[in-house]
C-alpha cells in the first residue's frame, strides 16, 4: 500500500530555504540576539569531537561557565555533521526522509538571561506569526515534572491537551525531553514542537508527539532545552546560572513550510537532484524509483563539500577517512544509478550555488574543492572497479550463483538472522587492499542478501592497525573523562593568570595538586603531577606551538620542586603545569614558576617563521595554500597546507629566498588584541583547528604577514636567525607538508651539508666541493657505458629473431609454437625479442623461457588461435609448477616468475604437450 499523501494546507505560504534562513536570524536579532558566525565543521580546541555536530558545541565553554561572551543572547545557524559517536547517521541516511550525514542547526541561545518563559514565546512567535504555521497543527512535549514549562504551553500559549505531553524519567533510563551534555556537566529538561502532518499519516493510538520517528504524523522541527541542573557523579544540583540552547534543523523546517514529503524534497536539495538526472537522462519516474541513491548522492556531495572548504580532505585516518568515507559512498550509488563517468564535482558546483550565500568561503574556495573532488573520483573509480569485480566473486562464492544486486537500498539490520556469511578477512581485504570502508562492504553486501562478519573484519582490522591509532579513542575517553575534573576546578579557581608573554619567571601560589585524577592539599616525594598556579609564565600549547617546559622551585631561587614537561590548558584559560614531583607542594603555598628560557627563544624563531613561510608560501603559489595545520616545537616547525601537486625545486627556492630577505630587513613584529570581526576584516588570517574568542590577539610582521595568534614570538625577524627548508612532500590527497628549521638549527643543519660535500668530494677523488657535480656526471656517463658493454656481450650468440621463427614446430592442426629457453640478459630484452619473433611468426604460439638463477617464462598466443581456446594465461599456469613458481596473464599474452631454474625444460614440454594433444 503506498504511503499516504499530504493535503497542502492553504494557509501555510512557501517560503525557500535561504530566506527562512535569513528571517530566523532576523527575528531573534530585533529581540537583543547577537548574530553569531557559524563555527567551522572541524571543532576548535576540543579534543573530544571529530566534527561539530550541534549548535552548541561552539557555545560549549560559555554554557559551563568557562568561557564569558560581550552578550547573554545569540542566535546563529551552523553547519553540522553526524557520522560518528553518539550522534551517528549515516546508516539511515538515504533511507529515511529525514536523516542526513550534514545538516544546519538553526539555534537561539540565552546564557543566563531569559529562560523556560521566553524561549517558549520566542518558538511560538516564530513558528506561528513570522513563517505563519497554523498553531492547529502544532503541539509540545515536556518532561514528565516540569511543571513550568508545562504551564506555559497550557495557560500561556494556550495549546489543548490533546496537543500535549508529558515524558521522561531520566533516573530510570528514559531519556526523552531530557538532555545532557555528557555523563557529567550542564543538563537540563527539553521542550519539543512537533508538527502535525495529517491524521491520513497515523498509525494508531500510539501514534504521538515524541515518537515522530516510530509514527511518520508527528515531526519533530524544534527542541527548546532549559539547562538548570550540573550532573555530577552524586546527583544534580542547580547551575550558578540558567541558560536556554534551542536547535531546529533547517531542512525539517523548509520541508514544512515547502509543504514537501521529505526533507529531500526541498529546495535545499532539488537542485542536486535535478542536475543528477540531467547526467543521467532520467525523467521524474526513474528518479522515484532510484530515490535511495539519489539521497544519499545529494546528502553525501553536501557533507564533502563543506568537509573540504572546512579543511578536511581525504585521508585513511581520522576527519579525512570519514570524508572519503561519505564520498566513496556517493559515488558508489553514483554507479548503481548507471553513472561511470565522474560526477561529484558537478554535485559539488551545485552546492555551492545553494549554499553561497550563507556560507561564501565556499564560494571562494569552489576551484580548490572541485579539484580535490576531481582527484579524488578519478582514483576511487580504479579503486571501486577492482575491489567490486572482488568482491561479487567471493558474494558469488557464498550464495552459489553469479552475484547480481537483489535489493538496492536493503538496510543490513533487514537480513534474517540465517543470511549468509561473508568472512571477516575477505571485508579486510576489502578494506586494506582497495580502500573500501567496511560500511561500504556492509551495504553492498546486504544488497545481495549477505551479512559481512563485522567482528572477524575488526579482529583483522585490530591486528593491522598502528598502535598510535588504537590508542587514539582511549585518549579521547580520557579527555572526557577528565572534562568534568577540570570543569570543577575552573568553576572554583577561574582561570590562571599568564604573564609568559612579559616575562619567562614569576612568584605564583598553589591552587591545586593532582596525580591519577585526583585532587591533593599536599603531595610529597617523586611521582608525576598536575599543579595549577593562581599566576604563571609557562605557555600553554596552542595555535601549534608547544608548551613551555621548567621548574618550579621554592621562592627566591631556592630548591626545586617540581620539574615541568608540558603545560596545557584544559579547559578556558585553565593553565595545567604537568611533570614530576622531586619535593613537598602544598595548596595555598607560593613556588617560584621558572620558564626554560633557552628553549622559548628556539620555539619563538621557529613560530615567527612558521608565520613567514606561511606569507612566501603563498606569494609564490597562491593564496589557496593557506595553514591546514601546523607544529612549532623547539627544534623545528611543520607546516600543512592544501594543495594538489609538490613544489618544483624552484618555487621551494623562491620560498627560501623571501623568507631570508624579511629576515635580513629585520622588520618588527608586533602585537596588538581587536574584535574578531576588526581582525578579518582587517585581512587576519585564521585557521581552522583553532577556538577563537571575541577579542583576539595579532601578530603582524610589519608591511608582511598578518594573523590571529596567540603564541610566542620574537620582537623582529632578524631574532629568527636563519632559515631553511628541510622537506616538502604528500601528507594525504591534496594536502601538503614542508618542514624547516631556524636559528643554530639552520646553522647546524647547513654546518653538516658543507661537512657532507666535502666528505664526497674527497671520496670521489675531487680537490673541492665545486667540482663533484663534473666527477659524478663523468662516473654516470662510464657506468652508462659498462652497461652497454655488458648488455652486448650478453646479447651475443643468441639466435636472431628471424632464426626462432623459422624454427617453428607445427603440434596441432594449424598451431605452429617456437620454444626457447636463452640467457637473455633481462626480461625487458626477453620481451623485445618474443616482439620480433611474433612479427616474424604471424600466427602460432611463442613461449621464451629466462635461463637465470630466477627463471621466468613469457608467453604470447596470436588473435587467430585465442579465437579458436588458446590462452596465453592458461599455458603460463600449466607450466609454473616445472619452475616452482606462479603466474597467469590474458589470452593474449602471460608470464610468470619460478624458483627452479632446472624445470625449464620440463616447463616448455608441458606447453607443448597441451598443445599437442588439445587438452
């Protein structure tokens, strides 16, 4: 039975979705709501999320408290992405008319101002007044005791109790209308707005608010949560401060508005569609039928474009593997829809041109994220056609019959429990071998009726993996962990007071000890700690740079007592001095904080060039090749950028150059903190992996470079000494990496090279270094020769092409075969003369054996016998076993390599006697 169709509501006017975008903003701006920029997809400073995957999380550290903004109100819509932890999609995506892997959050926050009364007008206005929803088809949940939010909507608003209700026990489990941020923290009850899609969409009485996603009438568009609570491991307790976060997801709204079945018939999307089926030739019946793949072909091209104008691009690790996920996963359907040809750029374009506007770094960075997307098809083609040819093999081995899709769109969670099985190592090899997601293999898989043993595939996974990765999900775990620890102090000590820009010593009191998690007044003996200082001047790692490492010792230069290996900052400006005990701290006791100061200046030259190289970098090659990552250690400095092909030798020179010439002019740098929005539009360069805030700190090398940053630095160019480019090489597709070093590095570094040349010079028997490139060109030239030599005496005594050919043997009806086996000086000089020998021969076979320690055979059929059964391929597979050895090859023309160089004879008869006897 088909699905019901929705009656257009007259009094509901459509409305695209880039102006409910713009009027959403504009409500809450007239009401006193700063309009915030969205955050960029990749979170800034917190380790404990691979993407922004809600409004709040770029309010995260103003909601606990951590973090105070110019305004107590905001309002904002923000790029999402769902693919992994506990908001995980995208199986679903595709597959429902609602889930997405990428979607925007529409929110209006309140950060100790109004609270439950407001936010619930606010949402009423809105929804029934400026976009003219009927109230009749709206209706509220609450939890289960909120009496106030409850009241509201029934006294206030007005709303009937049919059109409400009631749920949650969060103590017991249930979770519904009641949100949290983590295990421990802010948390609070919610308040949902559903809309109401017709009684025709019901499915019985249990079909109610709150269970939208088990009943297609209900849908949810607005969730209003009230954080009045902290969780903490012994209960709730009141926040200090009551804050209103509120999340609407714009394609739920637009597809309300659009009056639209489905999210993905909106105007957000339609245009993806529409240019799919122009590539496609497909009229509107085909693309109902096809609507899966087109799903996930628009949702998918959405996510990576915003990924790549994010920074993010395709790796086998991290951000970079979920976005080559999502991408290998589109084009994937892209081929289902009967598309070979790349098409995801074309998607892409298509993005761009709806989300433009609201999002114009897209629009600024379109030729770069086409190119990446480019690249990045054409490889997966190759890498889709082996791995699928693979893979319907062994589903073919499975089920006993030639492997032909079932089912496109059957969700794995759909295949009874007896399905058959694909092993774990044939998903891994898969995976290892072709670069195919384990999710991909799931799913394709389960279009042929199959389940894929995920277990057997992450065994094998977990056999292979690097140690350094496996470890990385258990140090986010510890960095959630140790969220809560942190947040409790911040909340009782503020934030730390840091002097390290002024100077690298200063008198600071204890304010708190830690060892394994845990708070101490007093800790005695060695051991590793945590101190965190009411005042200090160690530098915190951040913006790429490394903390500072030294002492703290007791005042006026006294015993030492703790030796600092890391400084970081947790939480807001929480600064944690890591490192071990050598003596007695106590809480409330002044230490003298002592910064290694040595090792600051080398971190200081190597940040100031780092900001250097990043301004010739782009002068020499454009300003697409902006920071995607960096590391300044006190050794040397590494800088990512994005970018499709490696430096020549000249443009890295140019580099160098440039940077040696801002040196040498010794030109000042200086410091200065304004508005974020004066330092962009001022030209500031910022980057993507940082958290900014409203007032921010710049760095500007006079008439040169001029960025956000907040780390160490020399007072002028000229401090940074020298400068000199160690690497520059691929660190993933379309990402780049150079490496360099300053100061008495580059010294040292330029010190060995001279060392290393004259060091040649001498074995090569030169008077100097100036003459090593003449003395190698000459050995060149000699070794040139000798080869030649060696490959002519090699060649002697050999028949001639013409004197194989004539030797031909007939051993079948019309099958004449020429088998040698000569000492060929290479496989290459093999190759050529079976070449000559074909041209000579015309029709038969030719099979050439190489008479070496490593015999290999080679094997050519003419077209007219490979017309009439002869394979190249099959005569090379009878004869390997003579040699030891494996081989294989077309009908056309084979080799193989062997171990036993005494089976050549035997190989070369057993060629002929299948020849002969036709078997």
């Amino acid at each position: 039975m088909p699905p019901p169709v929705q009656t257009p509501d007259p009094r509901i006017v459509a409305l695209p979705a880039a102006e409910i975008r713009r009027r959403f903003v504009e409500f809450f701006a007239e009401r006193g709501h700063a309009p915030v920029p969205s955050a960029s997809l990749v979170p800034g400073g917190d380790a404990t999320l691979l993407f922004t995957n809600s409004g709040m999380v770029q309010f995260k550290d103003v909601l606990i408290g951590a973090e105070t903004r110019s305004y107590t109100r905001a309002v904002d819509y923000q790029r999402c992405l769902r693919v992994a932890g506990k908001h995980n999609d995208f199986e679903e995506v595709g597959r429902t008319p609602r889930h997405h892997t990428f979607f925007e959050m529409l929110g209006n926050w309140s950060f100790g101002d109004y609270f439950k009364r407001e936010a619930i007008h606010f949402a009423w206005d809105l929804l029934t007044r400026e976009f003219g929803i009927p109230g009749d088809r709206l209706a509220a949940t609450t939890y289960t005791d909120d009496e106030v939010a409850w009241n509201i909507w029934r006294d206030e608003i007005g709303l009937p109790p049919e059109r409400m209700a009631r749920w949650g026990d969060v103590d017991h489990g249930d979770d519904h209308n009641f949100w949290r941020m983590a295990d421990t923290g802010p948390c609070g009850p919610c308040s949902e707005i559903h809309f109401d899609r017709g009684a025709e969409f019901s499915e019985g009485p249990e079909c109610i608010p709150d269970h939208s996603e088990h009943c297609p009438r209900w849908l949810e568009i607005w969730n209003l949560v009230f954080m009045e609570f902290d969780q903490r491991a012994d209960g709730r307790v009141p926040l200090p401060f009551t804050s209103v976060d509120t999340g609407m997801g714009l394609e739920r709204l637009a597809s309300v508005l659009q009056q639209v079945p489905t999210n993905y018939d909106t105007d957000l999307f339609t245009p993806i569609h529409a240019r799919m089926r122009e590539l496609l030739g497909h009229d509107p019946d085909a693309f109902e039928s096809e609507r899966f793949s087109y799903q996930v072909i628009a949702d998918h091209s959405r996510a990576v474009t915003f990924l790549i104008g994010d920074d993010v691009f395709p790796s086998n690790e991290g951000r970079g593997y979920v976005m080559r996920k999502l991408f290998r996963r589109a084009v994937r359907h892209g081929r289902l829809l009967g598309r070979r040809e790349p098409f995801m750029a074309e998607a892409a374009s298509v993005v761009i041109e709806v989300m433009g506007e609201a999002y114009p770094h897209l629009v600024a960075r379109r030729d770069e994220i086409l190119g990446v997307i480019a690249r990045e098809e054409a490889q997966f083609g190759r890498t889709l056609d082996a791995g699928t040819k693979l893979l319907e093999t062994e589903i073919a081995g499975v089920v006993g019959e030639v492997a032909t899709p079932r089912a496109v769109g059957r969700s794995p969670e759909d295949l009874p429990p007896d399905a058959p099985g694909l092993g774990g190592d044939i998903a891994f090899k898969l995976h290892d071998t072709y670069g195919f997601p384990i999710d991909l293999t799931v799913e394709l898989a389960a279009e042929y009726g199959v389940a894929v043993d995920r277990e057997g595939f992450e065994r094998a996974l977990a056999q292979q993996r690097d140690r350094s990765r496996s470890g990385t999900k258990a140090q986010l775990s510890k960095h959630a962990e140790l969220a809560a620890l942190y947040g409790a102090i911040h909340g009782r000590l503020g934030d730390s007071r840091f002097l390290g820009y002024e100077t690298t010593a200063a008198e600071g009191r204890v304010l708190a000890i830690l060892r394994d998690g845990m708070e101490y007044d007093e800790l005695t003996g060695h051991g590793e700690a945590e101190v965190i200082l009411d005042v200090t001047p160690f530098y915190a790692e951040g913006g790429g740079q490394v903390g500072d490492h030294g002492v703290l010792r007791e005042p006026g230069g006294g015993s030492e007592l703790f030796s600092v290996t890391e400084t970081q900052k947790p939480l807001g400006g929480l600064i944690v001095h890591r490192g071990m005990l050598h003596g007695r701290l106590r809480v409330g006791e002044p230490v003298e904080a002592v910064v290694d100061a040595d090792r600051r200046a080398h971190a200081m030259r190597n940040h100031t060039g780092t900001h250097l190289l990043h301004r010739a970098l782009r002068n020499v090659v454009g300003e697409r090749a902006r920071q995607a990552g960096s590391l300044v250690t006190p050794e040397s400095l590494r800088f990512d950028f994005p970018f499709d092909r490696g430096l020549t030798r000249d443009e890295l020179q140019a580099i160098e150059d440039e940077v040696h010439r801002i040196i040498r002019e010794d030109r000042p740098v200086s410091i200065a903190f304004m508005s974020m929005t004066e330092a962009i539009e001022g030209g500031a360069d910022a980057f993507f992996d940082e958290k900014y805030g409203e007032t921010v700190r710049t760095i500007r090398v006079e008439g040169y470079s001029f960025e956000l940053c907040g780390g160490t630095h020399c007072r002028a160019t000229g401090q940074i000494g020298g400068f000199l480019i160690t690497s520059e090489r691929s660190i993933g597709s379309g990402t780049r990496r150079i490496e360099a070093v300053t100061g008495a590095a580059a010294d040292a570094l330029v010190r060995e090279r001279f060392a290393a040349l004259e060091a040649a010079a001498e074995a090569l028997g030169t008077r100097s270094t100036d003459g090593i490139g003449d003395r190698i060109a000459a050995l060149q030239d000699e070794l040139q020769e000798a080869k030649r030599r060696l490959k002519a005496g090699a060649g002697a005594g050999l028949p001639k092409p013409g004197e194989l050919a004539a030797g031909a043997v007939e051993v079948g009806p019309g099958i004449r075969l020429v088998a040698a086996t000569l000492p060929y000086a290479s496989m290459d000089a093999l190759k050529a003369a079976a070449r000559d020998v074909s041209t000579a021969l015309g029709s038969g076979v030719i099979a050439l054996g190489l008479d070496a320690d490593e015999p290999q055979l080679f094997v050519t059929v003419s077209d007219d016998l490979v017309a009439r059964g002869i394979a190249a391929g099959d005569l090379v597979t009878l004869a390997m076993p003579a040699l030891d050895g494996r081989g294989g090859g077309r009908p056309g023309m084979a080799q193989g390599r062997g171990m036993r160089r005494a089976g050549l004879a035997d190989a070369m008869a057993a060629i002929r006697a299948h020849l002969e006897t036709g078997a």
